[in-house]
C-alpha cells in the first residue's frame, strides 16, 4: 500500500486549539463515505513501436533456397509479398508460432489456426464463396479454396497449399528497422532477412523493482505527450525479470521491470516514434475504507493527523487519525480512527 508521508495543504494545529471551541460561523463541512481508492504511479516513458515482450525486435527467417531479387519494403501488412527469391513472392502473414512445414489439406494445428485466421480476416474465405471459422485447427476444403485465392492475388501458382518456403509468420505488421540479406544475396533456409517491429505504437517504462506488486496488466494509464496532448492507455505487459542498470558497478537494488503500455489509439501518437512521455498509471487500490477530501486533514504538533469532526450539537473535535492510501485522481485520503461513515468533518472554506 501506497501511504501519504506529507499531505499537501493540511493546517498545523498545536495543543492551545481549542476544538469545541463555538464557531462564529458555520464551517463548511463534507461527509466521511465509505468506497473504493486508486493509487497512482507517475513515470517517464518512451514512446516506440512494439516488438517482443523484452523488447527485442522481431528477426525475418527465410526458409526459400535461391537469391534475394527483391528485399522487404520499409512497411509490410499481413497478407502481403514481404520479399522475393528467385523472384517467388514469400508473403507475411500474421501469427506467433513461426513457419515450420508445409500445410495442405488435412494439416491440423495452431499454425493452421493462424492460417485460417488470416484468410478469413483478410477476407479472402468471402471472395472465394466461403465461411472459415478463424478459431478452427484443421485445413479443411475451405482453407484450400480460400488459400488459392490469396495465392492467385500474389502471384504464387494457386496450388490450395502453403510451403514452408512460401511464408514469414510474425505477431503484426511490421516495419523494418535493420536489412541483414544483400540484395542478390544468396538464401539459405534459417537465415536472417531483416530485423522488425510492429507498427503499432506502445509506451516502454521502467519501473522500480520495489513497486513491482503496485501495478497490473489491465491498469488505466494517462500519457502525456509531446505537445502537451494526452491520451490514454493500459498496462499490457510485465517484464517478469527485473534488469539491473548497464553502469559499471551499479547497485543491484536500482534494478527495473519494463513495463509495456498499449495505447486506447495508436494512431493519436502518430508521427512521434522514440518521443519521451509521461506516464501517469492508475493502480488498484483500496476497497471499502473511510476517506475525506485531502484538504480536511489537520497536523497535530509532534501528534500526527486529525479530522476536526462536526458533533451533533454543532462543536467540533479534533479526531486522530491514520492516514492510508492518497487517491490523487479523487482527491481524497483513506482514513482510519474513531471516525464513522457520514460524520461530518470541517474543511476549509471556499
């Protein structure tokens, strides 16, 4: 748990405060509620295009045997001709698990799945009069009539299977980031064409090992950008290793955890690659506590915190409390003492 170490605009109250002492007028007053807090964790980021989950770029395995007649342009879709040896389109098609065999008619696996998914959405079932179910494992005849439609729109010969040398499967779209392969090159299965990233754009941050427990996948983010524009976010993912500064003799404790935060809308951040940014994440706090506004809590000299409660006779009381969790977003602190929910509590007026 977050804890409030100094609470911004609290009084200083010594022991001479007479706190039922009768007011000249009526103070402005709030209720104590009982709810649900969030913390948040404010970091510096940059904005860049996704890759792998430790931030490694995606690597181009060529599977063709011949020579690179034409390299990689500087953004591919899936669906679409990534390079060509021997002058034979090899395409990009979206998916996790790479290329490893031939797959016609009959096939079965998550690389069939990939396949199908691809063909279905790329729309290519629709044009050659089928209905693929993207989730489904097996090559079915669907498969193989959708596939030959993508293979005519290629250039590939419309055989209805896919050859290992034929594909680069990758997570998304992609952009080049460095050419490997020569063009005129020769290719060789297992060599590495180019490196890549997505072209999506995401937020990389580190954060302090220490506060590893405070933020989740599925976290709300605020990202400020260049220019004073916002958008928003949430935490995709966690790096699971903390990775330890790259100076000479650094001190093991300043190690980080990259944190990966996927934008609501990409294309709001277009245009401002490798930006630096502010990031502000809204963690899970707090459930079912007292809290008041920030401005109701009073320093008591040497004593802590206080609430200066409203009793039912109209005097007030000084009331010690211990203060928690500081919802900046809210505006609010969590309490805990001789406090109920719905006591009135004095703040200052506007």
């Amino acid at each position: 748990m977050l804890v409030v170490a100094t609470v911004i605009g609290v009084v200083a109250l010594d022991g001479s405060h007479d706190a039922a002492a009768t007011q000249d007028k009526p103070p402005s007053t709030v209720r104590v509620v009982k709810g649900d807090l969030s913390a948040m964790v404010s970091l510096s980021g940059t904005l860049t295009h996704r890759a792998r989950s430790d931030g490694s770029p995606y690597t181009v395995i060529n599977q063709a045997q011949g020579i690179y007649t034409k390299l990689p342009d500087a953004d591919v879709d899936c669906g679409d001709v990534l390079y060509r040896v021997d002058d034979r389109p090899v395409l990009l098609l979206c998916g996790t698990m790479p290329a490893y065999r031939d797959l016609s008619l009959g096939s079965s696996g998550q690389d069939v799945r990939q396949l199908n998914q691809n063909l279905h959405e790329l729309g290519h079932d629709a044009d050659a009069g089928v209905d693929i179910d993207p989730d489904s494992r097996a090559f079915t005849w669907e498969t193989q009539r959708a596939l030959e439609v993508l293979e005519r729109d290629k250039g590939l010969d419309a055989t209805g299977g896919l050859g290992v040398d034929e594909v680069v499967f990758l997570p998304d779209a992609v952009l080049i980031s460095r050419m490997i392969a020569p063009i005129g090159g020769s290719a060789r299965p297992g060599a590495e064409v180019a490196e890549a990233t997505s072209d999506t754009l995401e937020v990389h941050v580190s954060l302090d090992a220490s506060q590893q427990g405070a933020v989740h996948e599925g976290d709300r983010v605020q990202i400020a950008l260049p220019g004073n524009t916002s958008v928003t976010g949430r935490v995709d993912r966690l790096g699971r290793v903390a990775e330890a500064p790259d100076e000479k003799d650094a001190d093991p404790a300043a190690a980080r955890i990259p944190i990966h935060i996927s934008l609501d809308d990409p294309d709001e951040a277009r245009g401002l690659d490798e930006a630096p940014v502010k990031v502000d994440i809204t963690t899970k706090g707090v459930e079912s506590v007292l809290s008041v506004p920030v401005v109701a809590i009073v320093g008591q000299s040497g004593r802590g915190f206080a609430v200066e409660v409203v009793r039912d006779s109209g005097r007030t009381e000084l009331v010690a409390v211990k203060v928690g969790l500081f919802d900046t977003t809210a505006g609010r602190v969590q309490i805990e003492g001789d406090v109920r929910e719905g006591n009135r509590v004095v703040v200052p007026s506007s």
